[in-house]
C-alpha cells in the first residue's frame, strides 16, 4: 500500500520537520514540505498540524504466549500495543515452556509470524542450567539475554555465582537483568507474614521488595558487566539510590544503559490506597521521591530508554491475598499517550520523548533500519493528538484481561493512527485485523 501522510510536524533526531511523509512497500519514501500525491496513492491521511512520530518500540513485555494465554497473547496484546502507537515489540522468556532452548524461541517466532499486529521479537532466558543453549544465541535474531537476578516469576532464578560469571564473560549479545536480591525479600516476606498473616495491605509492597534489594543487585550486575566488559542494560529501575550506578550522557558512549517503565514515571505509592494488588509489581512502585528523581534522571540522560514491562493478569488473580495476588501490569495500550505526560508536564520535550521511546531503543538493540524517520527506513509511525486526550475506561481495552490500572485518569494525548511496517494498523479507533508484523532484525 502506498500512503500520503500530509501536514504533519514530525519529530526525529532532535527536530521536527514540518511538512508530508510518503510511504511505499512499507517504506518511507520520501519527506519533504509539500509531496505532490503520486497516481498509486491508496490512502491519504491529514495530520492537520499533529505531530508524527517513530513507533515506539517497548524493549521489554510479558505477552503471555505459550503456556498463559487465559491472560493474554501475542494477539490480543499486539493489537492493544499498535492502539498504544507502540510499533515493535520485544517478548521476555518466562513463558510456558520458557524460551530456555533454541525450540523454544523458534516456536515463539513462528507465533509471532502468525498473530502479531506489531514487529515482534523474544528475548532468551537464563537459568542455572541453560548456559550451552545460551551460547548458542544468534544475536541477528535475538536482542537479548534476559537473566532474574531476583526470584519474579517462575523458575529462572539465577543465583550461582559461577553461572552468573559465565554468563556476564561468554554472553553473544546483550545482558538484560531484572534486579531485586532474593534473601532480603524473603526475610521481609517472613516478617510481614508473621504480622498480618496472608493478608499483607498493599501499601507494604514496596517495603517488602525494598530499596534495599534493588540496589544490592543492580550493583552486582553492574560490577560484573565492569569486570566483563559486559554490554548491560538494567530494566525498570525504581528508586533513586541506584541511580548514582548509571553515568550521564549520550547513549552511544555507554556500554551499560537502564530502562524506566511508564508506570514507574506516573505512579507513585500514595496510589495503592486506591489501587491496591493493581499496581502490585515487581519491582515495586516506590515513593513520591523515587518517581521524582526517576524523571530527573530520564531529563539528564542517566536512565536511557522508556519501556511497560507489560504484564497482564486477570482480575481474579489480582483480586486474592498479598502472597496469591501476582505481580504486573497491563500497561502497552497507554504507554506513549503515558509517557507523553511526561512532555505536558514539561519534563521532557518531544524530541526528548522520541529518543527515549524509539531511538535508543534502537540503537542499543542495534535494530535494523527502525525507531527514526529516516528515507529508506521502515514506516513505523505514530500520529499522536497532544490537544485533546482522553479519558481511559476498562470498557475500551483491548487487553485479554480488560483492565487497566489506568481506568478513571485523564490522559491528555491519545493516539490517532499506528502504521507498523507501512500497513495501517490502528486509525479512527479500530485495529485493522489484516495488519501483520515483521521479525525484528539486529545487525552485529
């Protein structure tokens, strides 16, 4: 499909263009400040002024596909991502089976081929046994490495020194770490049991999976990537003690980066009053401060990259005691009109927002011809509305769960229409269900 994309103030690299964006065989073409519309146009779409963006690529959900579809999938999640203007997406492993074998994460692409609306990729995991299915790892297909260095989910735990150390010396491609020290959890675990029984409030969440275990790990991963040479990309940070393990700067010069999460920039623990289990996470929303020096941190280039950590659950999951309740949330749907409070409240730019959302995530994944506006590149492309929101209601999610943590809140952006490798995949409030994603490629 050829497209015409006209009057759009479109963000990249640090400046917006004002002008029209054309599109063929699902590439950009063409930008300049007024196209003439060539005779094989199917579609015309006028941004009237709005601002255009690159996709934002989300480095890291839990799409539940294999093993957890009453959850979710990589349908039903896609298609409420593409609705979210995010345009590619990268899987975490613990699935079921959890992508521990190079089967495994064959049989997650081929799902991927078949009922993604978004560009697709997945993550290998680590376990304390997996090291030779590790090596194995084709870094051309697969962006990265993701090892629990914290007890969150499953069994994939690791926790033996020397398998961390073969991992952090031998990894083919990036590391990415989840970050939480399982001892201290469990003590706390056993002294919040002993004082409320199962029936934990959840206001403790974040005391119990403290501030404490956060920094205790992310300093583990971050002296072995230094003793390695490791390139190292720490997920959701969530307090402002580890933010003094992270330089400032320009992404390209680090070889160890970290990623926030939305909802770790727009929550904060005064909402567990009213959310309660809903927002339990792992790791946990933290303090007002935290979320604070989390988007200072963002402002100044320590932290890098803006991802979800998407994680559905079903509301009777959410709905049972502290120690049954699961950790995660949905979140792909919001994100970028998420995120984008961010700039109306003046702490990013725009062009601050996209580099986060896309072009860094692009470059420190080394994706192939994504996350910029660039001729030649991908039309992975996002028309946002900055002056009139919305109103977010459970009643229009496109999450398999149908909820949402941000049901009831004024988000004041909302996205207007998603193309993901050139197809049109959400525009006037409808997924288009013959939009298919690509697999993801990463150059070496």
């Amino acid at each position: 499909m050829s497209i015409l994309i006209r009057n759009a103030r479109m963000v990249n690299e640090g400046q917006i263009q004002q002008g029209d964006m054309l599109i063929r065989h699902g590439r950009i073409e063409k930008m300049a400040a007024e196209i003439s519309a060539p005779s094989d146009i199917k579609q015309e779409i006028d941004a009237a002024g709005r601002y255009l963006l690159p996709g934002m690529i989300d480095d890291q959900v839990h799409f539940r596909d294999p093993g957890l579809t009453h959850k979710g999938s990589i349908a039903t999640e896609s298609r409420a991502a593409v609705a979210g203007g995010i345009t590619s997406f990268m899987d975490m492993p613990n699935t079921k089976p959890p992508t521990l074998t190079q089967q495994a994460l064959t049989d997650k692409l081929a799902l991927g081929a078949q009922t993604a609306t978004a560009n697709y990729a997945f993550h290998f995991g680590v376990s304390n046994d997996n090291l030779d299915e590790v090596l194995k790892v084709d870094p051309r297909r697969t962006p990265g490495i993701k090892v629990f260095m914290g007890a969150s989910t499953g069994n994939m735990l690791v926790d033996d020194p020397k398998v961390l150390e073969a991992l952090f010396a031998q990894a083919p491609t990036i590391v990415l770490t989840h970050c939480e020290d399982t001892p201290m959890i469990s003590a706390n675990e056993a002294a919040f049991r002993e004082r409320f029984g199962d029936a934990v409030p959840a206001v403790y969440h974040p005391i119990i999976r403290g501030r404490e275990a956060c920094l205790k790990s992310s300093s583990l991963a971050v002296e072995l990537a230094r003793k390695h040479g490791t390139r190292l990309h720490v997920l959701h940070i969530t307090t402002a003690d580890e933010l003094a393990l992270f330089d400032q700067g320009p992404m390209a010069n680090k070889q160890i980066t970290a990623e926030v999460c939305v909802h770790h920039l727009l929550f904060d623990e005064r909402d567990y009053a009213d959310l309660g289990y809903l927002i339990k996470c792992n790791p946990a929303i933290k303090t007002r401060q935290d979320r604070d020096a989390l988007r200072a941190a963002l402002a100044s280039n320590v932290l890098d990259i803006i991802g979800t950590d998407h994680a559905p659950h079903t509301r009777e999951e959410k709905a049972g005691h502290y120690f049954q309740a699961p950790s995660g949330l949905p979140l792909v749907q919001h994100a970028l009109a998420g995120a984008l409070e961010l700039v109306h409240d003046g702490v990013l730019s725009i062009e601050q927002l996209v580099q986060k959302t896309s072009h860094n995530v692009a470059q420190r994944f080394r994706i192939e011809e994504r996350g910029f506006l660039r001729e030649g590149y991908w039309a992975d492309v996002v028309l946002v509305e900055m002056a009139e929101g919305e109103t977010v209601s459970n009643d229009n999610c496109l999450y398999h769960c149908g909820w949402t943590p941000f049901a009831g809140r004024h988000l004041r952006s909302r996205v207007l229409t998603t193309l993901v490798s050139g197809q049109v995949a959400w525009h006037e409030g409808q997924v288009r269900p013959d939009c298919r994603g690509m697999a993801l490629r990463f150059s070496l």
